[in-house]
C-alpha cells in the first residue's frame, strides 16, 4: 500500500524567555517590548524565508528519514531497527495508535520472529529544510526535497529527486536511466516498446557520500546471536556457507591438507590450511531482495520483492601467512564481475554468464592497479567491492583503491537482468509486465581464497536502494517502469521518487493534479519548480528514547543526503 501521508510541521513550542526581570534603572518597559518585538520578527523571517522546521509523518523515505515507528531491539543480535506502525486510530491509516498491542516481526540478521508486547509508537524525524535555495541554485539530481503535492496542494511532501528538467526517466531493474530530449533525433522513439532501445540513454549513479547512505544492510556476522547453539532452538546459520578445494599434490603423490573453515558464528570465519578456500552466499535460504524491515507491518497490504544484484560485499582478511590471493564475485544479470586482489594483480573484471550458469572465459579488465594490493601477515586488511549502478569500485581499509564503468542502456540492462526481450515483452497485452518479480535473475555472491590459512572478521553484504517496477492501483501501468508509459519532462519539472519504493507514493503513481495546480502544470506524475519549497538538510531532532522519561536520542542528530 503506497504510503501518501503528507509531511507536516512540528507543533509549536513555548518560547517564554528565561531569566530574572531587569532593574527599572537599565531597561524600561518599551525597551522590553522593542526587544520581544525584534526576536520575534527574525524569528518568523528565518522561518519564512530561510530555515523551516518539518516532521516526518510516514515511512516513504525510510530508512533515510523515519516517520511513525516503533523501535525494536533484538535481545541476541544487539540489532535495533524501526518498524512501521501496526495499529492506528482511524479507518484511513493515517493517525498510528500510540501503543500498538503485539507485534511479531523477523529479527532483519537472523530472521527469527520477535514478539513486542504493547510497544510504543515514537513520533517520525524532525528535520530542517532549507527554503528557498532554489530561487538561487538549480536543483541537483537525488536531493530530497520537499513540495506540495500536485494530487493536493494542501499536503507538503518529501521525496528524492531523480529525474530533472528535459529529461526522459526510465527505471530498469532498479536503476534510474535518463536522456536529454532536446540531443534526440526527429525520429528517436520516445515511448513504446521500444523506447528503452533508443539512443543516448545513459545511466545515472549516485555520488560517494549518497550512496554510503542508502547501503542498506542485509547480514553483518558483528550481529549474529552472542549463543548461536541456542538449547532447545533451532541453531543460528551464518548465510555465508564454506566450502573447500584439495590443494595441489605433493611430491610423493600424496593430496596436501586442503583445509578446514572453523566459523565462529558471532564474528569470524577462519581456514586452516593452504588449499582454496570458498565462501558463498545461500542465496536459497537468504534471497537478497528489496525488503524493508520498516515495512514489514506492509504484509498486510504485501507488495512484491525483487531480486538486487546492486550490493556491496565487505569483510575484515586477516592472513596467517605469507601469498594470500582473493577474489570477490558478484554475478548479476547474466555477467560476472570480479574484483581480484594478491601479490601480483590487482584487478576488476567482467565476463559473461550463459543462461545455463556457465562462466565464459572471455574476461574483460576494466581495471588494473599499477601497484598490486599484497596482504600482510598477521594484519587486517578491510575489503570492500561495491557493485552498484553500473560501476565497480575496490575499496581497503576505506581508501578507493579502483573504480571502473560498464554501460549498458535499459534494453541492454532489462534483457540481461530478465533473459527477455523488452521489445517483445512490452508488446505484450499484460497490463505492467514489468512488475513481476520471478522473471529477474537472482544475483550470486561469493569469496576464493588461496595461498595461506586466513581469518576474515566483521563479513557482511549489503544492498543498494531499489526502486521497483511496483503495481500501479489505477488501470495504467507505472510511469519510467515500462516504456509504454515512460515521462518526459518540459522546462520546470522534475521526477520524484521515496527511498522506500514498494510504500511511497511519488511521481511513478500519481495520476491527475489537483485543478488549482493543473493551471499551472497540467502534466501528470512530475513536480513543478514552483512547488518546491526547499531541500531537506539535517534531523535535528530524531525520536526520543521511549520510556518514563524521554531521553533525547543524539546519536540520530545527522545530515541528510
């Protein structure tokens, strides 16, 4: 169910001034008054034209900016998370309970169900929006931002930029695609079913410091349950499963000890000898979606996952000898891309999958470090390969060590994530066939090893926000996630979209604006400059600490990105 509640401004608070009454012999009455009188003239200029307060009501842009929630700790993981509410007050699920009975929810590390008895709701974020920037600057792809809804321009709400002015949007397997209309051709097809094959579309990938933000965690071994065995429950199972390889043989003809993994389910994973060493992802048991553990309570208006294959994979090696060599894998739409670390290369690579699951041999470096990244004894190197966007980036120890680019435009990307071709596909009769989510491949993640015995510490993976090729409630299909219906903005629109893409209702959804603004844009699903009212900057005052007496929560004290 999308979520359409609006952002609204935080209620007014008291602000009676402090202090001891001044001596009659330094300030009379009219100095008084004059000074009330010129706090309170900056205080409602700020607010008007420079700095503005706002609370986040809903969840559209979790887990950026929380609305609504309730928080819940695992008492075995440490892990804490916001869920959205349950239970509310009226019949449109607009104004959540205050105490929202009992709740069962998955733990999101180990996915055991977690049983909350009458927890508390806390109130959303509050955030700092800054006004009228854009009467100065241009707005920037993936601000937040917040503006009135053309559906109704009573309601202010907050999205993330995605799509500028002149520009055609396309969503494809998660990723955000977009072409400069005033560059095509006469005959350049715009919509259709082949629209995605046209030309010059390019894909956009987020800045370093926004992307950091929306990683979103899917399993980190630092949270696995302190008492993995668990007497009379059922064993903590690391997704991550290790498997061996016999070393090369001896002189004598005997096969070397290949080695044994030695997981320490709450933290590390150690193997013991010289052979190679694999570790992969159960992709079985842990699909890597786009699920929200905010949005779990959505299960009762359910709205379909879709396999991600943009993720970062990362993990503290720590050698025992000397020659360690490792190799990162992340197969994803029908290629596989590699990040390749040892003594003598240093690498990204690319090769294609068959339809079968055969790697081809035909490997293309996109990538080489002039000087290899050689592993210390003893010492933890901290390895991170982000696959993301198009792009694969090598990180150690926090330091971007290479990066590299593929481009592929949405028919490209669409035929390889699906096996389909789009053309074909979209020509269909199916009213969004798009949204289906078994016809996308299922992506693979692994690590192999060899050289030395090793320890890797802290191993985790996570995703990349999603947006998804989601149902529409009307009888069109979704605007940018099928190219029968994609948009193309004019001069003074821009595409939106929420962080959390199966529960926001943004400009893929939206159908006819409100009259008052149709005057002033007609066009549906796109927001107009004029309606934007600014960019949001910073929470300055995220959910308090529940409890008898509210603890003011400053560790959530953040900038937006």
């Amino acid at each position: 169910m999308p979520d359409d509640s609006p952002i609204t401004h935080p209620e007014p608070a008291s602000d009676v001034p402090a202090g001891t009454t001044p001596s009659r012999e330094h300030f009379s009455a009219k100095d008084t008054f004059t000074s009330l009188a010129i706090a309170f003239i900056l205080a409602f200029v700020i607010r008007g034209f420079v700095v503005e307060p706002f609370i986040i009501p809903t969840g559209s842009m979790a887990p950026t900016l929380v609305g609504a929630h309730v928080l819940a700790r695992s008492p075995e993981t440490g892990t804490t998370w916001a869920i959205g509410p349950w239970h509310y007050s009226d019949a449109s699920r607009k104004v959540p309970a205050s105490i929202q009975g009992e709740i069962v929810v998955p733990d999101p590390i180990t996915g055991e169900r977690l049983l909350f008895d009458r927890p508390p709701t806390r109130a959303g974020d509050r955030i700092f929006v800054l006004k009228y920037l854009y009467a100065i600057f241009e707005p920037s792809r993936f601000d937040v931002v917040v503006f009135k809804n053309p559906v109704d321009p009573r309601e202010n709400f907050i999205k993330r930029l995605i799509g500028l002015p002149h520009e055609q949007i396309a969503i494809v397997d998660g990723d955000i695609f977009t072409r400069d209309t005033r560059t095509l051709p006469p005959d350049a097809i715009l919509e259709g079913p082949d629209a995605w094959s046209g030309p010059e579309w390019k894909i956009q990938r987020k800045p370093e410091r926004i992307q950091r933000t929306l990683w979103q965690t899917v399993f980190d071994s630092a949270h696995t349950p302190l008492d993995a065995d668990r007497s009379g429950r059922r064993p903590f199972r690391s997704p991550w499963v290790g498997s061996t390889q016999s070393a090369d043989a001896s002189q004598d003809g005997n096969a070397k000890h290949a080695g044994e993994w030695h997981i320490n389910q709450r933290a590390s994973y150690t193997f013991d000898g010289p052979g190679r060493a694999d570790l992969t992802w159960n992709e079985a048991s842990r699909p890597v979606t786009d699920y929200y553990p905010y949005g779990h309570t959505s299960e009762h208006y359910p709205s379909p996952r879709f396999p991600v294959g943009d993720v970062r994979v990362r993990a503290g090696v720590q050698p025992h000898g000397q020659e360690l060599s490792c190799w990162i894998t992340v197969i994803s739409s029908a290629h596989c891309f590699q990040a390749e670390i040892g003594p003598d290369r240093t690498a990204l690579r690319m090769a294609p999958v068959s339809d079968s699951g055969t790697l081809s041999d035909d490997w293309t470096t996109l990538a080489q470090a002039a000087t290899p990244l050689a592993f210390s004894k003893g010492k933890v190197t901290n390895l991170e390969l982000w696959h993301t966007d198009q792009t694969l980036e090598l990180w150690a120890d926090g330091k971007r060590i290479l990066r590299a680019e593929y481009d592929w435009s949405p028919a490209e990307r669409f035929r390889n994530a699906t096996g389909r071709d789009p053309s074909a596909f979209f020509a269909s009769n199916a009213r969004e066939p798009a949204a289906d989510p078994t016809i996308y491949r299922r992506p693979r993640i692994s690590w192999q090893f060899h050289g030395s015995p090793f320890t890797l510490h802290r191993v985790a993976l996570d995703r990349d926000i999603h947006y998804q090729a989601s149902p529409s409630p009307g009888p069109r299909p979704a605007r940018a996630t099928d190219p029968r219906r994609l948009p193309s903005l004019k001069a003074d629109q821009y595409f939106v979209c929420g962080d959390n893409s199966p529960q926001s209702d943004d400009g893929r959804l939206w159908e006819a604006p409100d009259p008052w603004i149709a005057m002033l844009d007609p066009d549906e699903g796109v927001v107009n400059r004029r309606l934007l009212i600014g960019k949001a900057f910073f929470v300055y005052w995220p959910a308090t600490h529940a409890g008898k007496i509210p603890i003011f929560d400053a560790g959530r004290v953040r900038f937006i990105w």
